[in-house]
C-alpha cells in the first residue's frame, strides 16, 4: 500500500527509542529485544504530523485471549512473524480499517463489521481513521474440533449480526479491571465466549472437503452431547455413538487426526466440571468422592488421575490452590509466546509524538 493512500499527510517508522516507550507505556517496565523491536519498527507506521495513540485492555482466559483496542492512525505492514495455530476475530466498533492480503485482495472494514484472520504475516493492515476493535484469540484448532473450517479465502464475516453484541458486550466487561474474576468464573467465560465465536463462524456457512466437512459436523454434535451428558457415569464412546444414531466406528472415524479422541473428551469434560465444583464455595461442602460422583467419574481414584494429567496436582491441593484457574496446554502456550508477563489482565496505553510534559486527554490519569 502506498503511504498517501493512509492520510495526506506522510507515515514514518518510529525509532527503536519509539518503539521502546511504547513497550514501556503499554506493560510497565518491561522491554522487548532489539531484535524484536526493530523486526516491528520495519512493519509499522504512524502520521508524521499528529500524535500516535494506541491503548489496550486486554485479559486472558484459559483457552483465549480477548482484548479492547483503541488506536489512531497507522500502518502496520506484513509481520514477519505469526503464531501458530491461531485464529484472530476482529469486530470493529468505530473506524475504518483495510486488510490488504499478500494475493492482491484488499478488504475495508467499517463500524460493525467483523474478520476472522490465521496468519497477520499474510496481511497489511492500515487504520483510515481513529479505531476501537475488539479482538479474541482462539485456537484455530480448537475451533476446528467444534466444527467450524477457516478459510484463507474467507476474511470477512458475512454472518447475521446477532451474536455480534454479546461477543462484543461480554469483552467489554471481561477486560473491564474492575471485573473480580474467580476460577469458575474465567472458565465460564472462556466457554460462553468459545461458544459465541464458534456460532458466529458457523452462521456464515464455510463449506470445505464433503467429507472432512462431514467429520467436522459429526465430531460438533458429539462434543454437544458430551457436555450434555459428561456428567452421567455411564457416558462412553459406545453410548455416546448410540445417542447420536451412528456407528461407533463412525464416530471414531470423525475424531481422527483431531488430535484427541473421544474418551478423551469425554474425561476432559468431567475434570473441568470437578474443578468447577472443586473452586466453588458449594464444592467445598463435599468430599472428593462426591465430586467425582457429581461429575461423572466412577470413582475418586479415576478423578484423581485425570485431574493429575490435566493440571499436574491431586484435586485436593486444587482447592486450596483454586483460588487462581489452572493453566491449559493452550494457556501456557499463550503465555510462553507472550513473554514472561503472566497477569491475568493487562490494560496499558502509549503516546507517541508530543512533549514530554503534555497529556492527551484520551489516556487515562
């Protein structure tokens, strides 16, 4: 993209000294290496003749990352680096916002409209006008697992707006500071903002491989029941494949190369309702072996070694530790990409381009 197509006014690369107090500004005191710093100095742009604002709130669930931005003017070309396995949802609130793709497509986001993108590397994104965006981060895989196939064809989601507000109210509160999170609470939100995200993808009617798209429907649906029924202690693959009116075969077919199979959803299920009912005040009411019961386990030994697996601790030392939700496989993934910071919520807002002494009164005190 050329530059007067962003502003009049020409773009400049901020200095690594720039760049460093933006760092400074959004974490506190923590800095990134030269080398990352100059890496994102070749790929961004700000106006030359107005301050650059850029404020984050941002808070990470177990199994996701969500955040509310807001930021001036910019360019930010072609990073030459993407996480992977991540899947980026965009809804932008106010602004204009351009994602011009590596394959010549140019795509212009205004008010109300909402992107799913895999890899920014493949991207130049530029804001036309001051912007506020609400982001999440998923899995990419993990979405994939509830059925819904991403498509680097498909960017913009052309979807009913109904979801749209929930997604967007429900951040909003989230990444609020004020908001007192718990265990159960930062799980509970993790799968409502899971379960919006995944029916907003799925209203837009991706279509793949017939099969493979087969699969994924079939593998949706018994997730569904399983998180209906995980708590009867009876649930396994073979009862599992009878409700929904296929072979067990079948089914196993459809969990192939999904990275886990069904017993195994089936157990991750009961862990995670334990641990709910470990954190919760009620569960602190009730043995091990009645919260096994509860969550559908056959025992208080098969418990113990699922929970064991899943977050490394018996559930007895979960409780008194639960105060604080335990990490995923996702989560710390997350984390070690993100850098040594591991605050649940992080809210932080940079300034570029006044005096030292001067406020813009859109930071907050």
């Amino acid at each position: 993209m050329d530059s007067d197509e962003l502003s009049v006014s020409p773009l400049r690369a901020p200095s690594d000294d720039e760049l460093e107090t933006v760092v400074v500004q959004l974490t506190g005191a923590r800095s990134l290496p030269v080398s990352i710093l100059r890496q994102v100095g070749r790929a961004f742009r700000v106006r030359a003749d107005s301050p650059f604002h850029l404020e984050i709130h941002r808070r990470k669930l177990p199994n996701a990352s969500v955040a509310d931005f807001t930021v001036s003017e910019m360019a930010l070309r072609r990073l030459p680096f993407s996480r992977p396995d991540a899947a980026h949802l965009l809804v932008v609130r106010e602004g204009v916002i351009v994602l011009d793709s590596t394959m010549g497509e140019r795509h212009t986001l205004t008010a109300g409209d909402m992107c799913i993108v895999t890899r920014w590397s493949d991207y130049d994104l530029s804001c036309l006008k001051p912007a506020r965006v609400t982001h999440l981060l998923f899995s990419e895989s993990r979405l994939r697992d509830r059925g819904v196939r991403l498509r680097a064809d498909r960017v913009l989601i052309a979807a009913p707006p109904s979801l749209r507000e929930p997604i967007v109210a429900l951040v909003g509160s989230v990444v609020d500071r004020e908001w007192m999170s718990t265990a159960t609470s930062l799980r509970v939100i993790d799968r409502a903002l899971e379960d919006l995200a995944v029916g907003l993808l799925l209203e837009r009617g991706d279509t793949g491989d017939e099969h493979d798209e087969q699969r994924a429907v079939l593998r949706a649906k018994a997730l569904e029941e399983i998180a209906e029924r995980h708590r009867d202690r009876a649930l396994a693959p073979a009862l599992l494949a009878k409700y929904l009116g296929v072979s067990l075969r079948h089914l196993q077919r459809a969990f192939e190369h999904s990275g886990s199979t069904i017993a195994d959803q089936i157990a991750s299920r009961r862990t995670m309702s334990a641990a709910d009912l470990l954190a919760s005040p009620h569960g602190r009411t009730l043995t091990v072996s009645e919260i096994a019961r509860a969550s559908g386990f056959a025992s208080a030994f098969e418990l113990r070694s699922a929970f064991r697996a899943r977050f490394g601790q018996l559930p007895s030392d979960y409780r008194v530790r639960g105060i604080v939700a335990p990490a995923s496989e996702d989560s710390r993934a997350n984390r070690e990409s993100d850098g040594p910071d591991e605050a649940i919520v992080e809210t932080g807002a940079a300034l570029l381009g006044t005096p030292t002494n001067a406020r813009d009164p859109r930071l907050p005190a």
